[in-house]
C-alpha cells in the first residue's frame, strides 16, 4: 500500500481528539515561555563570573573571599563548559546594583551540588545551597531547579561566590539569571503550567493507549504506555521536578538513567512487537532485545551500587548511555528499513524516535558548552519527549487505519470476485442454453424435418387416388409438423436465436408478437436510440429479464394492454414494461415474486437497478437501468483463485 | 419454354436435408446443383469457385451466419440470387433477408413445394416469399392505381431510392451509387414504406419490383 496524504490526513484526524489538547498545550506554553522570560527584568549575567577549577575540598569560601587562591581566576566566555570531573568550580561576580533583584538562579540543569555565598558591603556572608544531592526541603527557594534569594542590601554592590560540585563525568554548562521578586513569580508560574500541561498530555497519551491496549488486546499498546511513562519520569528527573514533589528529602542516585535505560527496553520492545520483527528477524530481535536488557540491568545496579563492576571509574554512566543510545539508533534503524521495505506503519516511528533524539542532541549540545542557556534549551527535551509520545501513538492509529483499509479491501475484492463469479455463472448456463437449443433446432428439428418431407413424398406419389395409406401417411407427417413446431418453441425459448442475428430490437419486436399477436393485447414498443452493438452479456440479460416479465403477464396479469420502452441514456438502458392487469399485490403468486427477484439479481450484477411498481387493479410498471458498460463495474478475479 | 441452365449452389449444414433438397431439383433439366456447402466460410470459397446463378442459403449454419454470408455475396462478380431456405418464420428475419438483397425467402416446411417454384420466380427477374409466411403481399388502395397517383407522394430523391431497390440493390449499394451514406438510405427507405404503408424490406422490395415500369416512366 502507498503512502498517501489522505490517509496520513486521516489518520491524524482520527486521533485528533487526543493529540489535539497535546499539541496545542505544547505549542502555546513553548511560544509563551521565552516571551515571559524575555519581556520581564530577568538579566543574564553569566558573562561577568570568573572561575577556577580546585581539587574537592582544597580551598573554602571565606579564603577565596579573602583572595588567598593560588590559581588566577579566569573570565568566563560562555558558552562555556565548567564541569571537570574529580574537581570543584569555583566562580565568582559581583552583582550589578543597578535594579532591585530578588533571586539568583542557574537554570538549564541540576547540579549534584551547588553552594552560593553572598557578601554584603558591611562583611556578613551569607550561604545557601541546592542540586539535586542536597534534600529539597533545605533549599532556601523551594524551586525545580537551582535558585537562590539575593540579600537586600542598600549600601552596594553584592559579592557572590558560586561552588558547583559534580561527582559523574556528565558535562555541565553553567549559566546565571538575576530576577526581580514579581518576574520571578509570573517566571514560576509560567513554568508550572507548562509542566502540568506536559505530564497532562503524557497521562491522556498513556490513558488513552491504555484503553486501546485492552480494547484491541495488543500488547504493543502495553509496551507504548510503559516507554511513555518511563520517558516522562526521566524529563521528570532532569528537570528537578522529582525533588520538589516525590524525593523532598533526597533520594538516590541514578534514577534518571534506571529509567532511561528501561524506556529503551520499553521502546525497543514497543518497535520489536509494532513490527513483527521476532518472526522475520529473530536474530535482530534477540540482539536488540539483549542490548535493551542490559540497559536496564545497569541502571538497576547503578542505582545500589552507584559502580558497574568492571567498569573503571567514572566510566559506568557512560556505558549506560551508550546502551540506550545504541537502542534509540537501532529504533530509528529498523523502522527507517521496515518503512522502506515497504511495511507503512513504520511512517510515524522513525519520525517520533528522530524527534525525540533531535531534542536530545540538542540538550546535549548545550551541555557540552557549544549553545547558551534559553528557554527552549530549557525545554527542549518535554518537547521532544512530547513530540514522541504524540507521534507513537498516530502510529498506533496509523496502524489501525491500515489495517481496517485492508480488511476493506480485501472485503470488496471478495464481494467483486463474488460478482465475477456469478456473471460468469450466468454466462455459462447462458451458453450451454445456446448449444442445447442449438442442437435440439438442429438435429432433432431437422431430422423430423426431413422425415416429414419424406412422409409427404411418399403420399404425394399418387394424388389423383389416394388410399388409406397415403391419408394416414399425411397424418404422420402433420404429427411431425407439430413435433417440430415443439422442439422449435422449446430451441426459441432455451436460447433466442435472433439476438445474435438480428440484434435486441428486432428479438423483443419478434417476442412481443408471439407473445401477444395472437391473445388480442394490444402492444407498443418503443426502442429509442439504442448503439447497433451492445455487450451479448446486457443484450442477453434485458432479454431475460423482458421475457420473464412477459411469462408473469401472460400468465396473471389479465391485461389487455402491454407497452414496453427501450431506450439509451447517458450510457445506461432503461427499460420500462407496463401491463395494465389486475397488478401485482393481486396476482402475485410465490413464482413471480421468485422470478422477479431472480431478474432483480441480474439486473444488480452487472451494476444496473431495477423496481416495480404495482397496487391492485392498477396495472404494473416494471423499471430497469443497466449500464451500456458493465465491464467498468466487472472486477475480473485475481489470478490463481484456482491454482 | 426454352430457359438458361441455372447453376446452383446449395448451403445448408444438414446433409440430409441438403440431399432433399437435391433430391427435389434432379428432374428439373434447367437447374444444375454444381456445388453443397454446409458452412459459410465454405459457402463463399464455393461461390467464388464455381459462380453459381443462384445459391439457396440457411441461415443456422455453423461459423459465419447465412445473413453474414448473403452480406457476403453482394461483393462477388457476378452477384448471385440469393433465396433464404431457412426454418425460421420470423418476419424479422424476412425482413432483414430482403434489406441485405435476398430474392427469396422459403420456409423449409414448405421448401418440397416452394422451392421450384421460387427458383422459377427469381430466375424471371421476380422475388417470391413463402406462402406460408402470411399474407405478404402489400394490400394497397392504389396498388392497382393505374394512374399512378402514389407517385405524387414521394420525393425526387425517394422516386430514385425505390428504382435501385427495384434493381435489388442492398442500402449500402444504393448509398454508393446514389453518393449518400447507408443510414441516409435507411431513412429514405423507412420514409418511402410509411408514405406507402408498406411493412418490412420485402414488401418495399415487392411493391418497387412490380411497379418498376411505372417508376421509369415517371
């Protein structure tokens, strides 16, 4: 089946009611976000800290303050990546004086420790802390990320001296926002309902799939729902959002990457099951399917152990994200194959994984200091993670849609086929008639024929005297006259010869004067603009149909007029027979209604309609359309139905 | 009466029949059977071969139809009399017969009488029917209209259609010769028969065959 835009244009309406508050609630947040960010005072001051790197522990607050450091401190130019792993960074700024500001925040991602000393013009100092390794409900501003309260000073300028800690290899960049008290409000807020909007869609995307899961039994829903739920919990995590409601007062470590590793299983098993790859590649599956597992198996010690085994020092978190990188790659690779081979409900799966690894590649990107700190860095993983969970699911739709266009498809081709076969059917009888009436005319018609002339000749010898024998020879021969009158009625009515000969018009002319020539009906036809050849399948089926209608009037109608109208319009025949007998409700006996309907289905096989009409006492007008071509609505059976 | 040798050929696919048939011609000394077909394809190759003055046709014959063969028979040099020796009593058939240039259309119930006797017609320059086929004969008021007032209810046009058909001549052979196309020949034809109330081919055919002189003179 091709990919069409109809039916991408379908299947995204037939989610719709559940993408629709999604996408819409993404959208607006993402083109709201930095406009509030923007227009408020918030200032950017990353640019005026400087920073040092020191081993853990080596050198402390108030000596750094007092400018008893061995190394120089260095400018920062962001974007800048501070992080070095085993070693603590120092920065440091004095704050501009020339707007009242209330918070201090370093966005973008959570530290595993983060220590802020301000020093106010008359000396005091001042500490606060966040990140993620200390206890949420210690933070001086209960907030997602790390955010601290600026001292109120109005003597001068405030010194700020900044320790960030990590203890993995992760690369952080660093970044620092001022905010006045009422920005910072509208700032949280904002940032609230974007992410209630967020883990709203995920929770309607996981419900809905839920239902679907056991609406349809299949277990590729399961896999959707467990990934997606896995998926938000991760974005939970980096975002800090954990901290603030689930671990206030700490918790382990290495939970984002036991969740990441099994939403890569879950994922993999998602594409494995959505596209049958156990049964046409087990090797692949098994592979996959392996590498998947052992994601989660390391997650899982890494949360206990905080250390793979085997693994030299800070290298653990590297291995595991190599294994759920190596599960992303391998999803966007056997969708990518499958849609090219040709299976199209791969379409939105290599497109939902690249939307999500995009969105990764950029946070990553940011991280490793090569973009600066915005609010759609901030946010580029929810909306990856949202674009992601939407698009999986119009998979699944996808699939549906699919699927039902096949079974559709597969069902008009057997309700075509069922056609074919009883047109051909028709036509067979049709044809064994012909050669029975053929033969019947033929040999026995002939042979009585010529038996009757011989008859003849015999008494004919001597006409002047005729003896008892050649009366008796002459009554033979008119028995053989009505013999051969029978055969010729029963040869005409199995097969009407004139069709072929003569064509349409002159066969129903001739009917219509047998039928009614010598019974006193009076009759009219009326043949309009009929094409010289018509297909012998429709020549033979208006015959029929006509003929059958005359058996029915000569034999209950009572009528003394019959009038038939034949005529071709916008390439159909209508035909139109009326008798004004004592009608149908009157005279219908379970023989016509049978022969009725049997001309009905005819008539409907080869794509035409027919109707009558009839009350008692008011006569009968039988109606009936085919088309000039059947062939159009003829849907030959496909090869080797037989074989 | 002195005659020509009429050579004959006869088409029919039962033998027996055609046996009949040969049968009922042997004391005639005038009529020679040259030849038998029992197909239409065989019924031409044996028309083009011995170049019979006559051919008595079925029209139920295997392969090509006798109506197909006697289409046929229009393109040959010379063209030979057709009589339609046939079982079928249908005036369609008659009247498709005399449209496609037929001289005779005998029933083959009746053909151990009517045959001779329609052969004797034919070869005078006549066209005969079956008696048995009903009353054929065109009942006209101004049938016997010496003074020729049917005359004036045709066209010049029309007066020339109903000459060639007296010529028996097939529609498409009048349209040749009179430069219009075969349809436009039908019409005038089905004109011609409804101012004369004349039905079918044969009887246009019969009326235009003995009124003939009647024609020229006008």
């Amino acid at each position: 089946m091709q990919l069409t835009w109809p039916d991408l244009f379908y299947t995204i309406w037939r989610q719709a009611r559940t993408c629709l508050f999604a996408i819409l609630s993404s959208l607006l947040l993402v083109l709201s976000c930095p406009e509030k960010a923007d227009a408020t005072g918030s200032l950017d001051i990353t640019t005026s800290f400087e920073f040092i790197h020191t081993p853990w522990g080596s050198v402390t607050a108030d000596e750094l303050f007092a400018g008893n450091q061995t190394e120089k401190f260095q400018s920062l130019v962001p974007p800048t990546n501070i992080s070095q792993f085993g070693k603590e960074t120092w920065l440091r700024a004095t704050l501009p004086a020339t707007a009242p500001m209330a918070v201090l925040e370093i966005p973008g991602q959570i530290f595993n420790f983060v220590d802020v000393w301000f020093r106010l013009p008359d000396g005091d100092i001042e500490h606060y802390y966040a990140g993620d390794k200390y206890p949420y409900v210690d933070r001086a501003i209960p907030h997602a990320s790390s955010a601290f309260p600026i001292p109120s000073s109005t003597l001068g300028p405030i010194d700020v001296l900044i320790r960030a800690r990590n203890e993995t290899t992760h690369r952080m960049n660093f970044a620092a926002w001022i905010w006045p008290e009422a920005d910072w409000q509208s700032y949280l807020l904002n940032q609230r309902a974007w992410y209630g909007a967020f883990l709203g869609a995920m929770t309607v995307l996981c419900i809905y799939n839920l239902f679907l899961a056991v609406t349809l039994r299949d277990s590729s829903y399961l896999f959707y729902v467990g990934y997606i739920l896995c998926l938000s919990v991760c974005i939970v995590l980096l975002n800090g959002l954990a901290e603030e409601y689930i671990w206030p007062q700490g918790k382990p470590a290495h939970f984002v990457l036991f969740f990441s590793g099994l939403g890569a299983f879950l994922a993999v098993g998602f594409v494995n099951q959505f596209l049958r790859i156990r049964a046409s590649n087990p090797g692949v599956y098994w592979c996959s399917t392996l590498i998947a597992a052992l994601a989660v198996l390391c997650g899982c010690i890494l949360i206990f152990t905080n250390q793979l085994p085997f693994v030299p020092g800070p290298h653990s978190v590297t291995v595991v994200h190599v294994l759920i990188l190596a599960a992303g790659v391998y999803f966007i690779c056997v969708s990518l194959v499958s849609y090219l081979a040709g299976i199209t409900q791969a379409r939105f799966l290599a497109l939902s994984m690249l939307a999500l690894l995009s969105s990764a590649i950029i946070y990553f990107t940011y991280t490793y200091g090569f973009l600066r700190y915005n609010v759609y860095i901030g946010h580029a993983l929810e909306v990856g993670g949202l674009a992601e969970g939407v698009l999986l699911s119009l998979a699944l739709a996808d699939r549906i849609t699919i699927l039902t266009r096949q079974k559709q498809a597969a069902e008009r081709a057997a309700v075509e086929y069922q056609i074919s076969f009883s047109r051909q059917l028709i036509s067979a009888q049709e044809k064994e008639r012909q050669a029975i009436s053929e033969s019947l005319h033929d040999s026995i018609g002939h042979a009585v024929l010529v038996l009757r002339n011989n008859l003849l000749r015999s008494a004919a010898s001597n006409p002047d005297q005729e003896s008892q024998q050649d009366i008796l020879l002459r009554e033979q021969a008119d028995r053989c006259s009505e013999i051969m009158n029978d055969v010729r009625r029963l040869s005409h009515d199995l097969h009407p010869h004139m069709l072929e000969r003569l064509g349409l018009a002159e066969a129903l002319n001739s009917t219509m004067e047998r039928a009614f020539g010598s019974t006193g009906i009076n009759y009219t036809i009326t043949i309009d603009k009929l094409p010289d050849k018509l297909l012998p399948e429709l020549e033979i089926t208006v015959y029929r149909v006509i003929q059958e209608c005359l058996n029915n009037i000569l034999k209950h109608a009572e009528a003394t007029a019959v009038s038939l109208d034949i005529a071709a319009q916008e390439g159909e025949v209508h035909c139109t027979l009326f008798d004004n007998g004592v009608g149908f409700s009157a005279a219908a006996t379970g023989d016509t209604t049978l022969g009725l309907r049997e001309m009905a289905g005819r008539v409907e096989l080869l794509g035409g309609r027919f109707r009558t009409q009839s009350s008692a006492g008011k006569g009968t007008t039988i109606e009936f359309v085919l088309p000039i071509d059947p062939r159009e609505s003829l849907v030959q059976p496909t090869g080797g139905v037989f074989t | 009466m002195k005659r020509d040798v009429q050579k004959l050929l006869i088409v029919d696919d039962h033998p027996i029949f055609r046996a009949g048939l040969k049968q009922t011609l042997e004391g005639i000394p005038w009529i020679e059977v040259v030849a038998e077909a029992a197909t239409g394809d065989e019924a031409i190759s044996q028309i083009r071969r011995f170049a019979p003055d006559m051919v008595t046709l079925d029209i139920a014959i295997p392969g090509m139809d006798g109506l197909k063969v006697l289409e046929l028979t229009r393109e040959e040099t010379p063209i030979p009399s057709v009589i339609i020796v046939t079982s079928y009593d249908d005036r369609a058939y008659l009247s498709r017969a005399f449209e496609l240039g037929a001289r005779g259309y005998v029933i083959k119930d009746c053909a151990v009488t009517d045959l001779i006797t329609s052969i004797e017609e034919v070869a005078k320059g006549g066209i005969f029917i079956s008696p048995s086929l009903g009353n054929n004969k065109p009942i006209l008021p101004n049938i016997n209209d010496p003074d020729g007032h049917w005359l004036d209810l045709l066209t010049a046009t029309e007066k020339k259609v109903l000459l060639h058909v007296a010529a028996f001549q097939t529609s498409k052979e009048i349209a040749r010769a009179l430069g219009m196309s075969p349809r436009t020949v039908q019409n005038h034809r089905a004109h011609i028969c409804t101012k004369l109330e004349l039905r079918g081919a044969h009887q246009l055919m019969e009326f235009a065959v003995e009124h003939c002189q009647q024609l020229q003179d006008s």
